[in-house]
C-alpha cells in the first residue's frame, strides 16, 4: 500500500536549495531533500514544515509545487509524495540522528550528487526558488 510523504525544495537568498546526507536507511549515506512522512490526521502542510524543522532546525513556510511517485519494488518502497517549496528561514542546526552533513547548492549542482527517493526527478522538474 503506498504511503503519503512529503519533500521540501528548501532554498535561501541565494536560489541554493538544501540537500541533507541521510545518516538512516533506506538510502544510507545518499543525499535528499528535507521530508518524511505524513502522520495520522496531520495536514501535509503541516508534515512538511514539521519534518524541514526536526531534520534542519529551520522554519519553513511550505508553498505546494506538484506530486510525484517513488516507486522501488525491490526496496519496498511506494510513496506518494506532495513536493514543497518555500524559503529555509533562521539558523540552520540539522539533527544528528537523522543527518550527516547539509549543504546549500544550485539544484544544477545538486544533480551531479547521489540523491535518494526520486529526489533527482522532482530537482529536474524545475521547482522555483528564489534568490
């Protein structure tokens, strides 16, 4: 059965946005976006901002930009996932639990990198940001 995920297009003044090394599997040790799972009754808005402060500290006013799918048979894997963009506001702190290393690149840049979930997908779609 699929489940509901959200993914955050999290960028600065700059038009970088933020990829977080996930120290967790699945896709140990690969580069994503900020997100997660969708709770019970919880609104994806309110998922998204939620999953943006726990794994980075930063505040997130989430802006809807489209659906994707992550489909991985062999994985397990079938979600569903609402992708958002919007600014990462205040200072950056990234949980230790979940998060290697967190960097700041132009989503051209962030293609060249191993990137979890369908990530690379959504990134090539061309979600706005600004800067």
């Amino acid at each position: 059965m699929p489940h509901a995920t959200t993914a955050a297009v999290v960028y600065n003044d700059e038009g970088k946005v933020l990829l977080t090394l996930r120290t967790v599997e699945p896709f140990k040790g690969t580069w994503c976006l900020p997100g997660g799972h969708i709770e019970e009754y919880e609104r994806a808005e309110t998922a998204i901002a939620r999953e943006v402060k726990e794994e980075t500290g930063l505040e997130f006013v989430p802006a809807f930009f489209r659906y994707f799918d992550e489909i991985f048979p062999d994985m397990g894997i079938h979600n569903c996932v609402l992708v958002f963009t919007g600014p990462g506001l205040g200072a950056l702190n990234p949980s230790e639990d979940e998060v290697a290393d967190t960097k700041w690149v132009t989503i051209e840049d962030a293609l060249e990198f191993e990137l979890a979930f369908g990530h690379r997908e959504v990134l090539e779609a061309g979600p706005p940001t600004i800067g």
